[in-house]
C-alpha cells in the first residue's frame, strides 16, 4: 500500500492542542486541509493561529515565502462535516470520550465515501471498541500524535480487531510521507509508549516511597547516569500530576489492576493536594518566582589510587577500565567473577540483588554496589550502596576511585537493583510483554520510546546490548526482595536468555 496522493483532502475534526497541530503537519507535506470544530469559531481562530505559526517559520527562513502562501491556501476551516465528502483521510482529535467520538464517526460514514480512511488520535481508548457497530469498521484505525504535533516523530498506527491492513499501512506509509516515524501497534491499553513508559515514572515514585534518596538526587541519576532527558519528578512536574496519575490509572484499571502498573500513592498525595507541578507552581519542586531546585547529594571523595584490581569481565561496566588507564590507575587483571577491588573496597555493578544480601551471599567483605549507566565510558554520575558491615573506609575509596575518573557518586539506600538498572529492568520487561503478545515488533517498541519520549535508547536494544540475563537476573531479584508479581520477569525475556538470543537477532 502507498501513502495518500499529496492531492487528497485531510479532514481533521477538533482544533485543538492536537488538532490545529496535526493540521499542520499534513498541510506542510503538501495536502489541501479542512479544520472543523464545533465550538463556534474554534476552527476560524485554529487557522488564523495556524498563519501565525507558519509566517514564523517564514520569517526564520524555515519556509519560503512561495511556500507559505502555498500552504495558507489549502486550508480551510468549514463549517460542517456535510463539506467533507470528498475527503481522503479524516483524523479526530476532539474530547476524549468514546461515545461522542463513535457519533462523529458514524455522522462520518454517511458523508464520507467508503474509500475514505476514519483515523481517530485517542490516547487512550480502544480502536476497537470506536469502530464496533459502524458499517465499515474496517477502514477505522488509530493515527496517534504526539505533543506537540509538528515537533514530535512518532505517529502510533493503531489496528483494532477490524482494521483492513491495507488501512493500516497506508496509514504507515502517509506518515512517513509527512517526515514522521510511524510504527504499528495493535489496539491494548496504552498502545506502545503510554504502556512501556510506566515503569520509567513508577520506579523513581517507588524509590522515593522507600526513602531510597530524594527527587533531585533521583532525577540527576536518571538524566546523567541513566541517559534520560529528564528524571520522573522533573518530567512528571511538566507533564502535570493530574494528567500523568490519570493516564496511570487508567492503564492499571485496563489491564484488570496488573500490579506492574499500579499507581503511586506519593503522586496521588500532590494530586489530592492540587500540586500538578509546574503548572500549578508546586509538583515535587517548587515553581514560584524565586523558587530554588534542589541539588543533587553527591558523597565525598579522600584520596587517590594508583592501581586497582580487576576480577573478570565487569560486563557493560568494562568501559570504566579505559577511563581509569586515563587517569594513571594501574589495572592488574585477574580471572574471577566480575569485582573490582581498590583500597578497603570491593565493587561491583547491580545484580538486582540488595548490597547485604550479596555480601552474604557471596561472602564479600566492605562489598560497594554500583548502578547501571546508559554510558559507562562517559558518564559523570552513578548511584552507589553498600552492605551494611562495609567499613567507611572502603565506602570513601569506592567514591574516591569514581571521583578519580570523573564520576559523582551519589548515595542510594540499600534497595534492590538500585535506580537506572532497576528501571531500565523494568521497561525492557514491558517491552517484552509487548513483542510476546504480538501488539507490535521489537523494531518498532525501540523506535517508540526513541522518537516518543526521547529515550537514550530503545529498551529492547539496550537489553541487548547490557545482556538480556543481567536484566532477567536484576528482575528475578527484584521479585525475590519485594515478593511481588510486579517484577515477574516476562516469558519471552526468559525465553531469549535460555537460547542465548538477543532481542535483535
Ligand atoms: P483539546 O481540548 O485541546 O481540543 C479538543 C477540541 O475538540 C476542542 O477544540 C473542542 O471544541 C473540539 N471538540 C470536542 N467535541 C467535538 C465534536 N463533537 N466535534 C467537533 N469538535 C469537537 O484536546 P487535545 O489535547 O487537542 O486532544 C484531542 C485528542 O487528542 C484527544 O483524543 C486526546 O486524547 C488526544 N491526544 C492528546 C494529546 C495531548 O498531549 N494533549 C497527545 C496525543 C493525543
């Protein structure tokens, strides 16, 4: 199937945050573009915002001037849905109600012929569940934006049990025609990103919770170790309390109270408080005029080393030897079982397991625990633990050696899987479950948290490249420590791991 001719009307219903944005999108790769609102004069002024925007982009040199009239003369704001039976794709974008969207597209079907595709932006609601009961539910797809439109690449192109596949991929292909990266999903409870994000917000609640650190602290994990745009309590400050806990909620009633989504009882706290964050001026930070955002705790560093011991392979953590030969430590290689020994301390990275735990386990004396990085070789921040018998003493060395090669540490409580690994963990076992029940592929999962919320990388190629075991192992300890189904391990991550696959091969 091939995208639509750049000469088919787009119809966009709701003229919105969403809809004056998609307008634009479609507008600027070429089509002839009708607005309709039914709030008086919504649409009118949707255009009129719309000029605006783009003789910005004209006065910056992003659009020619030839290019601006162009795109101005193709769009019109109408005045009802009568005028649009001869358009190519229609795309809602009103409330988020199933009821009032089912009587638009109904009203729909009787204007529209039957060639022309009904595409519906819902976040939230089953593309199935919209399409029952209309004569053409085949032709009836999810189209999801993100915010804002013509920023944002991603476009989730949601199937329902009816959708026409053909739909589907000219759906596909009109995206990627308009500069957006499109993937496929089937229609579940969250459709890609809203689904495997939640854990990436739970975790840092749950940290916070258990009084494993604070906010800033967290957050400075997420973005220097981690990789992250920004850490849970800034973002979900931005996003707004009400509007993140609702989508929260909504997910965990959908999916029969899964404890994998459960919501956080720390959020609901600042929603039942009407702190929503930024806009509100008080989420976990303040915003007021003169408001101060908290530093991140850093733990001090006393002396240096000139050589250290390295025991085995340490895994995706090896990048920390190169940055130690740069820094004139002296790395003696031994075989063993992935530690690295420096001064009084013994450290090794997260194996999900607490840091007492594994020091008796393991029988592991002054044992320091280090987190995950996106970028070993690179980063300037890790989260770090220790057993409850490791001396001062080595807790000082182990920072001092990080301090050595450039990296910050900051203190967690004894929790298992520490911050970055245990949540990475987390959204690579979502991820899984999503590839396991066939709602998309393993490409398009990576490619959704990419161009949808800006993840360093997707989680399925970051398990692959971290190990697929070492995420299955952190989560079986997670699931052992807390005892709950939350951190059940999914079937097709067990299943990668015991034929030695990746998720890529
Ligand atoms: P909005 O409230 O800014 O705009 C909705 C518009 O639809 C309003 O102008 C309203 O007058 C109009 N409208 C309501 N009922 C109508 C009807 N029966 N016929 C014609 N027009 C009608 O909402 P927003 O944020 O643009 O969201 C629209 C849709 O996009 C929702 O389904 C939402 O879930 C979805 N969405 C929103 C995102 C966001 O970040 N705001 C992101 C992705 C999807």
């Amino acid at each position: 199937m091939t995208a639509l001719d750049k000469n088919t009307l787009v119809a966009v219903i709701g003229a919105g945050a969403m809809g004056a944005g998609i307008a634009q999108v479609a507008l600027q790769a070429g089509h002839p573009v009708a607005l309709f609102d039914n709030r008086a004069n919504a649409a009118q002024q949707a255009v009129q915002g719309l000029a605006l925007q783009l003789g910005r982009l004209a006065e910056k040199g992003r659009m020619t001037e030839s290019s601006l009239d162009d795109c101005l003369s193709r769009l019109h704001a109408i005045e009802s849905l009568g005028q649009l039976a001869h358009a190519g794709l229609v795309i809602e974008a009103i409330v988020e109600n199933i009821d009032v969207k089912r009587t638009v597209f109904q009203d729909l079907e009787d204007i529209c012929e039957p060639t022309c595709i009904l595409a519906s932006n819902t976040s939230s609601l089953s593309i199935t569940a919209l399409a029952a009961g209309l004569k053409q539910p085949e032709r009836v797809v999810g189209m999801h934006f993100f915010n804002p439109a013509p920023l944002m690449a991603l476009v989730e192109v949601i199937s329902g049990l009816a959708t026409d596949e053909g739909v589907a991929d000219c759906v596909y292909q009109t995206a990627i025609a308009w500069r957006k990266k499109p993937v496929h999903a089937r229609s579940t409870p969250g459709f890609i990103v809203n689904r495997v994000a939640r854990p990436f917000y739970a975790e840092s609640f749950r940290l916070l919770q258990e009084q494993a650190s604070d906010p800033a602290t967290l957050d400075a994990l997420m973005r220097d170790a981690g990789g992250f745009r920004m850490g849970a309590f800034e973002l979900t400050d931005l996003i707004g309390h009400d509007v993140n806990y609702a989508v929260t909620c909504s997910v965990f009633d959908a999916y029969y109270s899964d404890t994998r989504f459960q919501p956080s009882l720390i959020q609901k706290e600042l929603v039942d408080a009407g702190r929503f964050g930024r806009k509100s001026g008080q989420g976990f930070f303040e915003y007021h005029e003169g408001a101060v955002k908290p530093e991140p705790k850093v733990l001090s560093a006393k002396g240096v080393f000139d050589r250290c011991v390295v025991e085995g392979d340490l895994g995706v953590a090896q990048g920390l030897l190169a940055r130690m030969g740069q820094a004139g430590i002296e790395v003696v290689q031994r075989g063993g079982l992935g530690l690295l020994r420096v001064g009084e301390a013994v450290m090794a990275m997260s194996d999900g397991r607490m840091a007492s735990q594994r020091a008796s386990e393991d029988g592991l004396q002054n044992l320091v625990l280090f987190d995950l990085a996106h970028d070993f070789t690179r980063t300037n921040r890790l989260a770090i633990t220790w057993a409850s018998n490791t001396s001062d003493q080595a807790r000082i060395d182990a920072v001092s050696l990080l301090a050595q090669i450039g990296i910050q540490a900051s203190a967690l409580g004894d929790v298992p899987g520490l911050a970055v690994l245990r949540t990475v963990a987390m959204l690579v076992n979502e991820g899984a479950e999503v590839v396991l029940h066939g709602v998309s592929s393993a490409a398009d999962v990576d490619l959704a948290m990419e161009a949808g919320v800006n993840y360093p990388i997707g989680p399925l190629a970051w398990a692959d490249t971290i190990d697929p075991k070492t995420i299955l192992d952190c989560l079986e300890h997670l699931q052992a420590s807390y005892g709950e189904e939350r951190y059940r391990p999914s079937l097709l991550l067990r299943r990668i791991t015991q034929e030695g696959r990746r998720f890529h091969d």
